[in-house]
C-alpha cells in the first residue's frame, strides 16, 4: 500500500510518521510518500492533506499542477483523509468566520459545508475529547485555528460532533473513502483515526 502526503505546507512529517505507526499496527507493508508534483501521484492508494494553512497549501497545489489532476482521481475513487486545513480543502463549501465567502483554490470534493477558523485565532487554540462513530473509547482532539463542519449532505455523514459556546457542530465526516476532521489527530500520537481511515481503503 502507498499512502501520499500533500507536502507544501503544514504537518506533513507528523503524518507520514502516523502512517508508518499506522501500517506496523495494521500488519501492513506500505509506504508513505511525500507529494509535491503531480508524478509523485503516480500509483497512489490513497493521500492525506495536512493541516497548515488552506490558502497557502490550496495556490500551491494550483501552480504546481497538482490540484486538477488530484482532484479527478478522488472523484474516481483515490481515498483522501483532510485535516484541519485539510478539511478545508476537501469541502464543496467554504465560508470564513472572519471574511464570510472566500474564493481560494479547492478540491470541493466533499459534500460538507464548513467555516473556517470557527473556533478563533491561534491563541484560542484547544484540546477536547470526542466522540468518534467507529472508533471505541474517546479521542483526543486538538484544535489550532480548526474549521467547523456545518452542514454534511448525504453521502457525506458528520461521524463526531462538539459542544461549543452552546452550538453542536461537526468535528469529523466521512463520505466514501474520504475522511475530514476539523481537528490533528497527527498531533497526538494515538493512530486510532488513521487506522480506520486506512481500513477502509483496504476494502
Ligand atoms: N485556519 C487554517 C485555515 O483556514 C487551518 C488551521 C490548521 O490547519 N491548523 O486554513
């Protein structure tokens, strides 16, 4: 199995060593590749988009020729775990809390509304523990400058949800093959999501 990170931005080397953790747990040999132009696509099983900073990862991924082609071998199937700013860039839809709709460059593969820095600036930064569906016990969830998932049309389905200042938003979603979590599950040392995020490529 040979598993991409998108690699201009962000926590890149966080989850390429949660991947290796994640194949040594599964009993699986793969590989995890960093992705920069569109050949390192080539023969991909699946691809993970960190979080960082969606504009910067999103124009990035536009000049270098990644974007489109990326984005056509996810509508045929390619599997894709979005974190954070990740997330961002796998939604169909994209608001900003700060600057309302915002045109930047996107994959606009999911079916999931989402807002961007939600939960505020960096220094509003936190850690939560969650409910995920799929996975037992809870999960530690750190939000830096996360996106909430509004809003999830089937076959999207919002799989993990908060409280926050009274509202319940989505903090993950899964359509398919394609996994979103608003929060970095790579920060935290526990494989759990990238675990089940790769089990359902095995299938
Ligand atoms: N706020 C960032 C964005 O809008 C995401 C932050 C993150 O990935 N930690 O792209």
């Amino acid at each position: 199995m040979k598993v991409g990170v998108l690699g201009y931005q962000g926590g890149v080397y966080e989850h390429v060593y949660m991947l290796r953790r994640s194949f040594d747990r599964l009993g699986v040999h793969g590989e995890a590749v960093v992705v920069k132009k569109p050949e390192d696509l080539k023969g991909l099983d699946g691809i993970i988009i960190p979080g960082g900073e969606s504009t910067t990862i999103g124009i990035l991924a536009k000049r270098l020729g990644v974007l489109e082609p990326l984005r056509e071998l996810i509508l045929n199937g390619l599997p894709a775990m979005g974190t954070c700013a990740g997330a961002i860039i796998l939604a169909g839809k994209v608001r900003d809390r700060v600057v309302g709709e915002k045109s930047q460059p996107l994959l606009g593969v999911m079916r999931i509304e989402v807002v961007r820095n939600f939960f505020g600036r960096q220094r509003e930064s936190f850690e939560a523990d969650l409910e995920i569906d799929g996975l037992q016990g809870r999960f530690r969830g750190v939000f830096i400058r996360s996106p909430a998932i509004m809003g999830a049309e089937s076959p999207a389905r919002i799989i993990s949800w908060l409280t926050y200042n009274g509202q319940n938003v989505g903090v993950a979603a899964v359509q398919g093959p394609l996994l979103a979590t608003s929060f970095h599950p790579e920060l935290t040392g526990d494989t759990r999501l990238h675990e089940l995020w790769l089990r359902l490529i095995k299938r």
